[in-house]
C-alpha cells in the first residue's frame, strides 16, 4: 500500500525551490522535475534550485507527493478551495471529465485533486465495463493444440511435435477478451496500483486487479492509440481509454533511484477559459446565431512556402454581424490590455469587417471598458471601430458564473444595438 499523500499546493506562475521558501521540494524531487523537463515538458521552467511554473495549472505526483498548482485570476485571493473547485469546474464544463452515465453524483470520494477525480472516474468506468461484461474479439492465434483446428504450420509443427504426435502446431482464429482495449486498461490499472496515494480507493483498485482478468505486457505510445476504432460494441470503452491515454503518456517512471517517479497531468489555463467561454456562449446561443472557435483565415501569401493565417478564439455571426472575441487568463491590475493585443484586435477588426471586437479577462469589476481606435490621420475616434475590454468576475458555482457570462456579453452585444439605432 502506497503511503499518505502529501500535497504542495500551489498557484500559477509561482516558484519552488529545494534550498529555501515557505513551500520546498527536495533536491531529489528537484532532480526527478529536472529530468522530466529533459522531455520538453511546457508545464515549468528550471531556475537556480528549482522551478517555476508558468500558466499551466493541474497536478505533478513526483513519487508520493503530489504538487498541485492552481490557477488564480486574484492576486490577493488565495483561497485554494475556491480556485481546486473553480479549475474541476471549468474541466468539467468544457469536457475534460465526459461525464455522462458517471455523474458527479455516482463518485464516492470527494476529490483533493484532478488527479483523485480522474482516478475515480477510470475506477468506475472499468467497474461499470466489469459489471455489463467485457466485449470479446476475433484474433489470429498460433500454438500447440491437441485437436486439429485452422491452419497447420507444418514445418514448425515437425520441429515442435516430432516426439509429441499428439499435438498440432496450427494458426487458428479464435474469440475472446484478449485485445488492445483490454490490455491498455490492465496496463492502467496496474500503474494505479503503483501510483495511488488517496486511500479510499485502495480497496476499489486492489478488486479490479482480483477481477479483471490477466492480460499480457504492452508497450503504449501515442500509436497506440491512434490505431484504436470504437465500433458500437466497444463505445462504452472510450471514455476509460481516453483517461487511460492521458495517464500512461503521462507517467515517467524513474529510472534511476525507482522512487521519484513522474505523472502529470497539467492544462493551459489560457486554452481552458477559451474553451470555457467558448463552450458558456454555444450553450444558449439565440436562434439564427453561429459561434466558432478557431476559425482560420489566410491574410499573407508568400511565392514560395505556405500561407499565413489568423485565428480569433470565438467568431460570433448573426445575420451580417461579425462579433470576434479574444480571451486572455490574467488579471490587468487597472492597466491597459497590452500594445500586441490591441494591434491583434484591430486586424480582426478589419479582417472579418467585424461590428466589434472585445478581449474578454477574468477580474474583479463587473463592468466594460469601452474605446475605440483612432483615425490614422485626424487621430480621432472611429466610432464603429470599438474594441472593449470585459472584465468577468469569477464566481464559484461554475453553473451561476457561466450564467453571468451569458448575460454580461449579451448585455454588451445589446449596447451596440443600442449605439446603432441612436
């Protein structure tokens, strides 16, 4: 049995060292990170002593100890509960957990981390796979037999059987639970077992292992799963592969001391709250309204090479209106959003012949920043090229914050309405 978790918790951006801080690793954990970032991991980068991470945020198990980072939109608010709940949230609103017959209700634990949520998730699936029956398959088989069946190998039945004529060296098809599906999630299960540090599963993981039958030793990359198809005898096999997927290509054993070993599971919040806007605003769209996300459009043609493109994070359409908005996970402290980004606003203005453009912050005033580019010769504002700032406090009821987003933006598309009919 694995021993208690110890966790270090953490926000985005912030820095841990082995020599010194209110919160350290240990020079072993340190070297484990160091190796690991050997990789070209994004999640952190090296510093005298330690590492500092950036705006990924999730959790890193370095053998028994898990560092959680979080994400944080509030310098000053560094309630860990209310950001653990809000980053759950968001993954789930998005898609990140697929919750569907496994709803949140049907968990038994209540999670301390992402990494408890997609444990227990996996636990359940394959209970749930367990409990209606494992799917069976045709494959190709070759051994000795000792009834003639498929198709005899003779020559290495000569080599095999020569004293034994009892026996049948054959090619045969034969039906049954060994396959890659079943192998992927024997595999996962096992580094379960290696990995687990939340007690109340211990029990759960320990049963699959007694109940799920044996299943030889894979080796699992990426290929291997991109080679898998899902047919609707196995679609109930997608979700735990899918979290399989996530664990087994993130899992880094040790290879030196057999102890710091390495999973991560780790998530941009910058492609997060996109999404999450993205997927808030597709939810109750009005009728005769388009939203796309990452949508691109080729603006520079060289002669030779590939063209280039722009890409705004949500194109909104309704009728001749073109909304784009650009999402940014940082807090502006009072500022102005930054040169680069109010340049960017400005081309997708002009490109997509847009009504108007915002960049969409999480922040503490419930309130837009209107403005307006100038003209480029009397320095002047133009008064239909609007580029807002909006700024969305975050709420911890992820269903009430994604009502207040719907509503805020509704309220600004409306303002332009507003200023149009005027």
């Amino acid at each position: 049995m694995s021993k208690p978790k110890e966790n270090i918790v953490v926000f985005e951006h912030v820095v841990l060292r082995f020599d010194k801080g209110e919160k350290k690793i240990t020079e072993d954990q340190f070297k484990a990170l160091e190796r690991y970032y050997g990789n070209g991991v994004p999640y952190f980068k090296l510093i005298y002593n330690g590492v500092q991470f950036n705006e990924h945020v999730g959790v890193i198990q370095i053998g028994d100890t898990l560092i959680e980072v979080l994400p944080k939109a509030d310098k000053n608010d560094t309630d860990t509960t209310k950001w653990r709940k809000i980053l759950i949230g968001m993954l789930r609103a998005v898609g990140g957990f697929e919750i569907k017959e496994t709803s949140s209700s049907n968990l038994k634990i209540k999670p301390n981390t992402i990494l408890d949520l997609y444990f227990e998730l996996f636990i359940k699936q394959v209970e749930y796979l367990l409990h209606s029956g494992l799917v069976k398959q045709y494959r190709k088989k070759e051994g000795n037999v000792t009834a003639l069946k498929g198709n005899l190998l003779f020559n290495k039945h000569i080599q095999q059987n020569l004293t034994h004529q009892e026996r049948f060296y054959v090619r045969h098809t034969t039906y049954d639970v060994e396959h890659t599906l079943h192998f992927i999630l024997y595999k996962t299960i096992r580094l379960l077992k290696q990995i687990n540090t939340n007690t109340s599963l211990h029990s759960r993981i320990g049963a699959l292992l007694l109940q799920f039958p044996e299943m030889p030793e894979i080796k699992v990359t990426e290929s291997t799963f991109n080679k898998l198809n899902f047919n609707r005898k196995t679609q109930d096999y997608k979700k735990s592969i899918d979290i399989a997927k996530l664990l087994l290509l993130q899992y880094h054993p040790d290879i030196t001391k057999g102890k710091n070993h390495v999973l991560a599971l780790m998530f941009d919040m910058n492609l997060l709250w996109e999404q999450f806007i993205y997927v808030t605003l597709r939810k109750k769209k009005e009728a005769g309204t388009t939203i796309t996300a990452q949508t691109s459009k080729y603006f520079w043609k060289p002669e030779n090479g590939r063209r280039s493109s722009m890409k705004p994070d949500i194109w909104i359409q309704k009728g001749n209106e073109n909304i784009i908005l650009d999402t940014k996970w940082k807090n502006l402290n009072g500022y102005n959003p930054s040169p680069d980004d109010l340049r960017q606003m400005y081309v997708y203005h002009e490109y997509y012949d847009a009504k108007k453009v915002a960049l969409v912050y999480p922040g503490k005033e419930n309130s837009n920043r209107s403005g307006n580019y100038l003209d480029k010769i009397k320095n002047k504002e133009i008064i239909d090229k609007e580029c807002s700032v909006l700024l969305i406090p975050v709420e911890k009821d992820i269903k009430e914050w994604q009502t207040a987003i719907r509503e805020k933006l509704l309220e600004w598309f409306k303002e332009d309405k507003t200023k149009a009919s005027s």
